[in-house]
C-alpha cells in the first residue's frame, strides 16, 4: 500500500482539483485498480459518504483502509470502527484523543504518510511489510514506546 493509497487519492479528486476545497476519503482493497473515493467540503461528511457507498455496494470494511486527506480525530477512528476497517491512513496526524480510541479499538493508525513515509501511531502489528520494505523500515517510521512488529 504505502504511498500509493495516498497518491492515488489525490489524483482521484476531481472536485478538489476544480475547486480546491474539498476533503476525500477512499477505500483501498489490495489487489484492486481503483479506489472508491467520496470528496465533501466536511471531511467528517466525506468518510460519512464513503461509508454509505460501501453499505450501498455490500462491501465489507474489514477487507481494506481507509485514507484520508485530513487529520483523524476520534470522530474518524469511531466512523473507521463501525465500517468494520482495521487500518486509517492520513496525510495529516491524529489528535491524542484519536490514537487512544484507536489503541482500545484495535485499529491502526498511520498518519502523517507522504510518499513512503509514514508514522505509525497504534497497533503497528496491523501493518505487513514485504521483505524489501522490511529492509527500508526503521524505528523512525513508529511512535516513542511502539515495537517494530
């Protein structure tokens, strides 16, 4: 997944390239092309939009991530929770709040992801690392007090 999910997002944004004012939320599924995207002024109202076209298409959270182009706050963690998805990734970073919901619930966090890099806020176990990215990943990649998984 790495910086791809989060590419593919923004190239995906139709309204934000016209208007410049839109936030979008995506579901990637490995192994498929597109991502489902929903863009809304809200970023709340935008995950809410996503999480109605998955409900709408039958399609279970629990087999994708969701990413975002905004920061995650508990608000997000608690919408990822009742989708059924195990994963939220940010361009931006997740509020304290955010990361401890998220350590109760399970999910992983990664915020903060550009490119290839990325910062891994809760349950780093929930990210699978190819034996290439393994090489590349260092402690920098997780917050202080996390184990590399």
């Amino acid at each position: 997944m790495r910086g791809r999910s989060v590419e593919s997002l923004g190239e995906a944004q139709v309204l934000n390239r016209l208007t410049r004012a839109t936030h979008a939320a995506g579901f990637f599924r490995p192994g498929h092309k597109d991502m489902i995207l929903r863009e809304d002024v809200g970023r709340h109202n935008a995950l809410d939009k996503l999480a109605g076209a998955l409900a709408s298409q039958g399609i279970s959270g629990q087999i994708g991530a969701i990413i975002l182009t905004s920061r995650i706050s508990i608000e997000m963690v608690q919408k990822a929770v009742a989708i059924g998805v195990g994963i939220i990734v940010a361009i931006s970073a997740p509020t304290a709040l955010a990361i401890r919901a998220a350590e109760v619930s399970g999910l992983t966090l990664i915020g903060i992801a550009r490119e290839s890099d990325f910062e891994i806020f809760s349950h780093p176990a929930g990210v699978l690392f190819s034996a290439a990215d393994q090489d590349d990943f260092d402690e920098r990649h997780l917050r202080e007090g996390l184990s590399s998984p």
